[in-house]
C-alpha cells in the first residue's frame, strides 16, 4: 500500500501580510489567492522494519530514525517532523514503521507558500492513512498551529488555507484563528485571459521569510504608522481586486498591483531591493501595468500583468536577469489524497 497526496502552491494577488498576528487579531485581514498547477507532493509507504524513513527528493537526502511517537526537531525536515509528532500525539495513535517520500515543484523560500504547502500535502497523507475525521477547515487550522505554534515559526495563515481549499479565494481573517474562506466563481474565460496576462517570473534567487515577517510584526505591534497603514490599505486592495475579477474588468488589475507593490515596500524592511527594483522597472517598461513580489518579499517569484500581448516582450526584456519565466495554470482544487 501507498498513500499519496498533492496540494497546490499559490499566488497572492493581493493583501499578503494583513493574515499575520497580531495585524488580523487587531484589524482582520483579508486575501485574494489563487492556486496554480506546482503542487507540493508526499507519499507513504508502511514498513516491515524498525525505522522511519524521511526523504526529500528535491534535495536527495534521506534521515532515517527509530520508531518513536516523538521526532526532535533538529533543523532537518522539521516541518514533517511536526506533522509526524502532532498527529501521532493529537489522535493518540501507535508508532509504527513507515517511509514518507517528499517533493516540491518550487524550491523554499520561492514566495510561493511551498513551505506551508508541504505541511498540507504530508498532513492530508497521514489524515488518508489513518482515515483521520478531518474537514477541510480542520487540516488549514492544524497546519498553521502546527508551523506557528508546535515549531514557532513566524508566518501567515493564507497559504495553508489556499492548498487545502484551492482555486481562487477572497480569505478573511480575524481574531483567535477564525478564517472565512470565499470561493469566487470567475467565468472560465476571464480565468483564461487572466493566466494569460500574468507572468510569473522566478528570480533565481531566494530568501528567508520569517526575518521580514518578524519585522512586520515588530512594526505592528509598535504602532509604526506607515507600516500599519500600508497594511490598511492592501487590505482594502484586495477587496477591490475581488470585485475586479468578479466583474471582469481585467484592465484594472494592473493598477491594483502597482499599488499593492507601493503599499507592501512600506510594511517591512527586507521587502525589496536594487535588484528586484530593477526587474520590476524594467518589466513596466516593457509593457507590464503593474506587478509585485511574491510572497513575504526579498526575493523568489516575482509577477506582472501584461494586458493584450505585452506578455512577450516582458519575457524577452527580463531575460537580461538571468532568471526564467514559469509557465503555469490557475487550478481549481486543493489537497488531494488517495491510496494504490
């Protein structure tokens, strides 16, 4: 027997930053995502022996460990670890031999949420191999407590929502972890024209995201105008993105990211740099109405809207950064769990 799992990575069109505490607790945030077809992957085999086997096939390293009810997290693969301890500890269930084998379709530190996503997808293989009684709202939640409070690292709520709900989504969030997840239904030829007109650009770089979202806390919980504001504002971006896409007045969203991209330079430093400045001036120079970064900022993927055919001649102008355009699909579902 094997049981497998996927959940799909995501962009954030707009709002990113206003689901991390204690902004949502203080304010609620809200979040316009969507999923995309690069998925985190996990599967499991039980064994015969008296291990637990680990591996990341996107790095080709292996741990190996006795059977035990409790993994130390040492700094490897801590992510699954916490997932392993919290489930076994959670559902009182009995240590038994077995291999978990992982992969993602985008590196860490991508903006992408491929970190969170992969909680998800080995979450949601453990719930099919244990026929766990979890509901969608369920595994989110336990995702994010898992990373935020079992491991103590320092994020928002949005990505593990986007992988276990999928398609695109206006989120809100508020105080003690109440999440209200808004499935939008966007006429598939708008979808089509969307995924046409947004570049998703990789940067070859990468970064690490808890230093500038520590950083975002920091400034909220000191009452840092500027950076409080500009969260007000994208908040209020992504609920005019959601009724842009509704309607289908595409030839706003580039505005909308324009401003977006102003708004989350203000709410941390880290967020951008010369670099990334670049790309993005020279992107609006080629054709592009608007764009921003993904994710926390500092680096990864980077997205532009390029309305009619402007597309091509972003992508040819970007070429001079050395990194790659990366095609894709919007995607309608989310975690996905079966057994063979």
């Amino acid at each position: 027997m094997i049981v497998r799992s996927k959940a799909p990575l995501r962009i954030g069109l707009a709002g990113g930053g206003t689901d991390v505490s204690p902004y949502s607790d203080i304010y609620g945030g809200a979040i316009l995502n969507a999923t995309i077809n690069l998925y985190a992957h996990a599967s499991i085999e039980p064994g015969d022996n008296d291990e637990i086997t680990i591996r990341l096939e996107d790095k080709n390293l292996e741990f190996r460990y006795p059977v035990t009810d409790y993994l130390d997290t040492d700094g490897n693969t801590d992510l699954i670890k916490g997932v392993y301890n919290r489930i076994f500890k959670e559902f009182k269930l009995s240590p038994q031999p077995f291999r978990l084998s992982a992969f993602v379709d985008a590196p860490p530190g991508s903006g992408l949420g491929s970190s969170s996503t992969l909680v998800v997808a080995v979450l949601g293989a453990f719930v099919e191999w244990f026929r766990l009684p979890l509901g969608e709202y369920d595994i989110a939640w336990l995702a994010c407590d898992i990373e935020r409070n079992d491991l103590g690292m320092a994020g928002g709520k949005q990505d593990q929502y986007a992988a276990t709900f999928g398609g695109i989504n206006f989120m809100e969030f508020y105080k003690n972890d109440k999440v209200i997840v808004n499935p939008l239904r966007i006429k598939e030829q708008i979808l089509n024209e969307l995924s046409n007109n947004i570049v998703l650009y990789y940067t070859e770089t990468s970064r690490l995201s808890s230093s500038i979202i520590e950083n975002q806390q920091r400034n909220v919980k000191e009452g840092v105008t500027e950076s409080v504001e500009a969260m007000h504002r994208l908040k209020e971006l992504a609920i005019g993105m959601k009724e842009v896409l509704l309607k289908g007045e595409l030839d706003s969203i580039g505005e909308l990211l324009d401003l977006s991209w102003k708004y989350k330079k203000q709410m941390a430093g880290g967020i951008t740099n010369p670099y990334i400045d670049k790309i993005y001036e020279t992107a609006l120079s080629a054709g592009a109405t608007g764009g921003k970064i993904s994710g926390a900022g500092g680096g990864g993927y980077m997205f532009f809207y390029c309305p009619r055919n402007t597309r091509y001649n972003v992508i040819r102008a970007l070429e001079q950064f050395g990194g790659h355009e990366q095609k894709y699909e919007f995607t309608k579902r989310g975690l996905e769990t079966w057994t063979v």
